[in-house]
C-alpha cells in the first residue's frame, strides 16, 4: 500500500506527548468501569473490559474515576480510591491488559469536592457527610466547608501519590479530571470558587492555581516526560455558566503545563446539560468540538476533542483543518471496541456506529455493567475472552424473523459454524424498527439496521428467505435442528370507542406518512414511542398534543435518554398532558377524562403508542418443530434494542455445545 493511498493518514499519525509515543489520534476516553461490590477494590472484569479497547486498536485507554483521596473525595459507594491498602494489585493488572496490546495506560484522577460523601452508607463515622470545596456554602442540604490551607495542600499531595502510583503499575499517562462540576472545576469556576485568597477569586491566575500545582507536582515527582492529560470543560453549556472565554483562560493558564489539554463540555449538576457533556441523539456529530477548535487557537499544547464522534471521515478532517491534535471516543468504543483497527485497515463498513442511546451508561448504573444496545459483548469481555469461538456441533438452525433479534441471532449463529436459514415474512429485514428511517435522530439507528442486513445478506452460511410466513407445517418440512423464534410483536391497540375510525392510526404507521399527516395530531402514550415520534412530528410542522394516562412518561427502561428527551421536549414545544384518559375518539379529535373534569383535543389524526403486544400465539405454535426451541425479543416481553441484540447473541452462542 502506497502512503498516498492511505485514507485516514491524520487520524492514524503517532504523536508523542512528554516522552511517550502513541501509535495513533483516537484515544478512549475515561468511561465509568466500577467496583459495584461495596468493598473499595477493582472486580475481575476491569482489566478486560479496558483491554478489549486496547486489542481494538485505541492508541490510550483511560480508566475509572480514580478516586485520589478516599476520605474526602469519593461521591459514591463504587468509587474506587487510589489511597485504599493494596490497590496497586487490581489497577496493575488493568494497565497491564492495556500495555499488552500496544496501547497506552491512562488513569484517570478525580476529587469530587463539594460532592464527596453524598452516599453515607458506606463511609465510617469520622467521614460522614464531610465536604469540602472552594467556599462555604449549602448544596443539597449539606453545609459544604471551604477548603483550607491543610486541606489544599493535603490534595495536591493525594494528587500526586496518586500519579506515583500510576506510574508504579505500568500507567503511561495520567488525566487530571477538572470538568464536568468536580472538585477542580469547581475552584476553576468563577461562579463556585468566589475565594478571596490566592487559591481563587476574580483572576483566573488564581483560581488555576490549585490545577497548576497538581500538573506542575506531578511531573516533579513522576519526572518530566511523564504526561499528564488533563479534562476541562470548554463551556459550561447552560444560561448562567461560564462560556468559552473562561475555557479559554483556563486552557491559556495549562499551556506549557499539562502534555494534553482535553476540551469536554458541561457541568454534571446541570440536568439540561447532561445530553451535552455526553451528547443524545438530537444533537449533531461532533457537537462540541467547535470548543476545542477555538481553544487551540489560543494554546501551543495539543488538544483533544471529544463528543458524538463516530464519522471516521468527520474525525480526520478535525485533525487535518487543525481543530484539534487528538480525537476522544468513549461511548463509541463501546458499540465498537474494534473501530480503530477497521476503519485503518479498509473495513469501515464493518464498522458499528453509536447511536448515543445511553443504553450503556443507564445499564451500568442500573445494573453495574455497560451494556451497549448493538454490541452484545460489551460487559461481557471477561467471560467471552475465553469462550469457543465455534460450536463443538454443527447445526441447521431456523431462525423466524429478520428484525433486530433474528439477525444478530442468525450472524452469531453463523460464526459458530451452523448453517441458517433466516425467514422474514415482509420484503426487507429490520422488523418494526424500519419505520423510523427517515427520522433524523435515528440515523444511527437506521445505519446499524443496513448494517446488519448487510451482513446478512453477503453471509455464505445464512439462506435468507424474505416475505416468508413461517407456519409449524412450513417448519417442520425445513426439519431444522434448531428453531429461534424472534416474530416480534405488533402494536397494541387500547380499548378507547372510536380507535377503528379512519382518522386513528399506529405509531408504526404515522413514522412514514409523518409528511402527509394532518396539522394538528393527537398521540396517545407517553412513553419512548410516543414522545420520540411526537418530536418527529413536530419537525415536520404539526402541531402535536400527547395525553398519558399515568403522571409520568415512561423511559423504558433508559433513564438517561430521557434526559435528553426532556431537553428536546423543552425546546421544541411538545405539549403532554398527564392524568388524561382518552374515553373517545371522533373525527373531530379525542374526548377525555381527567382529574378536573372532561377535556376535549381537537385532531385531524389520532396515533396510538400504547405499547406492544407479544405474537405468543405464533411464536408458541413452533415450540414442537425441532428438537430445540429458543424464543428471544419482543415475542416474549416487548422490551429494548439492547435486550434483544444480548439475548439473540448469547442464546445463539449456547447452540452446539457437546452434552
């Protein structure tokens, strides 16, 4: 291969920062891989989990929040301290399966300040509910103590035992987190850190202070070529925050000081700024790297991005235009740990793309482990780095249904060694899901459905038989040695008079006609469907109206998402209507009940998102067709993208096996 031919020659140039190389610009951003036990020590997954990233070609992998000071810095039960007895052993191993793949160890340092001790079950008497921060003052209840001379000086060591220790387990670099609202934002802010000594106030000199003296302490006792990344947040991102010009002088007060000023953006303790610091799906690629594009214009030192990056091509003209020196992937590297390697090597097609769900992120604080919605296999590194790559007995596996489930169950199927025969009875595969297409925060959603058929299609193992109604007498001539059943539901219709009226129709049917839909659209539901569709609609100019029965929307079971759909719903202007019971719909609009008496909307077209009603029947009817039957998806219980991707995955990863 010609060095001219080579696509992505900005992305994929090495770059030294201090005295260390790395292989290439795409770096893994800290994503949160905790100790959910309770007992302040590092579970058996951490190391593959970080390795995964390291194998998929990321040039530094950053860990956890490292916790620096154990008493006065840790904001939850599974923040793991860098000062707690023998924790050397559990992060050398994670820097060790790192640097063993030819990536660069990174841990990541934080304080939480004034956000210490929030959770009080866990710490002992002497530290319970201390916080200390740049000033006095309440936060949530808690009277908060300005931070002393003692206390500073205290930290800036914690700081830099915590480097030591890095440097000591094999790390390459640490990052000194000060965004996001911790500690060290916290003194950098003017609107927090109104201090009247030489650790704050109105000059930026001296709110730097404190940062200066940890990345300056650092390289003294870790040597001068050992580099220190440090995250700050370029704008704040919220009316009343701080803007650019202030990350601007910050960055100016680290140049010549830190060997990598990483340009974030927002404050954790804003709620309309969480879908900013870890951008949704309404907001566009590379949302916030117009934040580090101007701050380099005013610093020498290298600068990194970070934010809804998954274009490769969008990544590498960043790095040629000069916007930034470093593109950062956290969430991104979760659907597709391997990006790095196959958009380097000519497989970008292959490629996964996030499709900022936060999926991941709700399910690691809801269930301790990140579970992307398209990957099956994050979370799950460490007992898949040693699984069969391919089945012990080879097989004819019927899989029924070609929508998110039916393909990932047929690929997995596929790579173990089965030969498949996939059934779709519509025209083209993604089930359900096809109907969003054309909605422009779904894009991602869209390319991973094209993806998958894709695959499924090219695949020699996998016959696909398209407008194919499987029925038992249909199954049982195939004579399959396995049946995967993955039909799928369809739209439940709520028993409202009036809900077979010409001018009623699904959440399903209303996505593709969203254009020739009347001005004025009532939905009935508030959960994901309905709200994501109302949102859709409103783009298209309609006036829409959203009546729930219940008090609250439903998020399905992603709590983060609606976040950033509470952003969304703000901003364009989407009415919903809670307490509200529809108990008739005429070709005027919807007549409803409500705490306050009955209430009348006025509709051209009324759309039912009630949710979704199991195919059991057909499904069930299969269960005697082959001598081993799997049901996964919404044929079940309706449910999520990432619940079906991980079921199909691991049920179809169970098939062959030797009894």
């Amino acid at each position: 291969m010609k060095k001219s031919d080579f696509k992505y020659p900005h992305l994929f140039a090495p770059i030294q920062l201090g005295n260390v190389l790395f292989r290439n610009r795409i770096f893994a951003s800290p994503t949160g891989y905790q100790n959910l036990n309770g007992d302040g020590y590092l579970n058996d997954g951490a190391a593959a989990y970080y390795g995964r990233k390291a194998m998929g070609g990321a040039a530094s992998v950053a860990t956890f929040e490292g916790i620096v000071d154990g008493e006065l810095g840790r904001g939850g039960a599974t923040h793991i301290a860098l000062d707690t007895p023998n924790i050397d052993r559990g992060i050398s191993r994670i820097a060790y399966g790192i640097s063993q793949y030819g990536a660069v160890a990174t841990l990541e340092l934080q304080h939480t300040g004034m956000f210490a001790n929030r959770d009080l079950s866990f710490f002992g008497a002497e530290a319970k509910g201390i916080a200390y921060g740049p000033v006095e003052c309440e936060c949530a209840g808690r009277k908060i103590r300005p931070m002393t001379e003692e206390i500073i000086e205290r930290t800036i060591q914690k700081y830099i035992d915590a480097a030591l220790l890095a440097k000591k387990c094999g790390f390459g670099m640490v990052l000194v987190h000060a965004g996001h609202g911790w500690m060290l934002h916290q003194f950098l802010s003017p609107i927090t850190n109104t201090r009247t000594d030489k650790w704050g106030g109105p000059d930026i000199e001296d709110r730097s202070r404190l940062l200066l003296s940890i990345v300056d302490g650092i390289h003294k006792a870790c040597g001068a070529g050992f580099p220190v990344e440090v995250r700050i947040s370029g704008s704040e991102c919220y009316d009343g925050g701080y803007d650019i010009e202030n990350g601007i002088a910050i960055a100016r007060q680290l140049d010549g000081h830190a060997d990598l000023i990483h340009v974030s953006a927002g404050n954790h303790e804003v709620e309309e700024v969480f879908a900013v610091t870890h951008p949704s799906m309404f907001l566009e690629d590379g949302c916030n790297v117009h934040l580090a594009a101007e701050i380099k214009k005013h610093v020498n030192t290298p600068v990194a991005t970070i934010g809804a990056l998954s274009d490769p091509e969008l990544m590498e003209d960043i790095l040629a235009s000069g916007k930034a020196d470093i593109v950062e992937l956290g969430r991104e590297l979760l659907a597709d740990p391997d990006f790095p390697n196959k958009i380097r090597t000519g497989h970008e097609d292959k490629a996964r793309k996030c499709m900022r769900c936060l999926s991941c992120f709700s399910s690691e604080l809801t269930n301790g482990e990140p579970y992307c919605a398209i990957n099956p296999e994050s979370g799950r590194e460490l007992e898949l780095r040693h699984a069969p790559v391919c089945a012990q007995v080879k097989k004819k596996v019927l899989v029924v249904g070609g929508g998110v489930g039916g393909m990932q169950a047929a690929l997995t199927c596929s790579k173990m060694g089965h030969k498949v025969i996939l059934c779709e009875k519509n025209e083209r595969l993604g089930g359900v899901l096809r109907c969003e297409e054309n909605v422009a925060f779904k894009k991602n959603l869209d390319y991973y459905l094209n993806q998958q058929a894709k695959c499924v299609e090219e695949d020699k193992n996998i016959e696909l038989r398209l407008q194919t109604k499987v029925t038992p007498e249909y199954a049982e001539d195939l004579n399959a040695d396995v049946i995967i059943a993955a039909l799928g539901a369809k739209a439940a219709r709520p028993q409202v008079p009036g809900i077979d009226s010409n001018n009623v129709l699904s959440a399903q049917e209303a996505y593709p006609l969203a254009d020739k839909l009347g001005p004025k659209v009532v939905i009935l539901g508030a959960g994901l469907v309905g709200i994501e569709l109302g949102l859709h609609l409103i783009r298209y100019g309609k006036q829409v109206t959203i009546l729930e029965m219940t008090d609250h929307m439903s998020d399905g079971g992603n709590f983060l998402h609606m976040l950033g759909l509470h952003t969304e719903i703000k901003k364009r202007g989407l009415k919903i209507f809670f307490h509200t019971q529809a108990v008739q719909i005429t070709d005027e609009g919807v007549a409803c009940r409500t705490p306050e008496g009955d209430s009348f909307y006025e509709a051209d077209q009324v759309v039912y998102a009630a949710g979704q009603k199991p195919l059991r029947e057909e499904t069930t009817a299969l269960a005697c067709c082959a001598p081993e039957f799997y049901m996964l998806g919404d044929c079940v219980t309706p449910q999520n993208i990432t619940a079906a991707t991980s079921t199909a995955y691991m049920t179809a990863r169970n098939i062959g096996r030797d009894y």
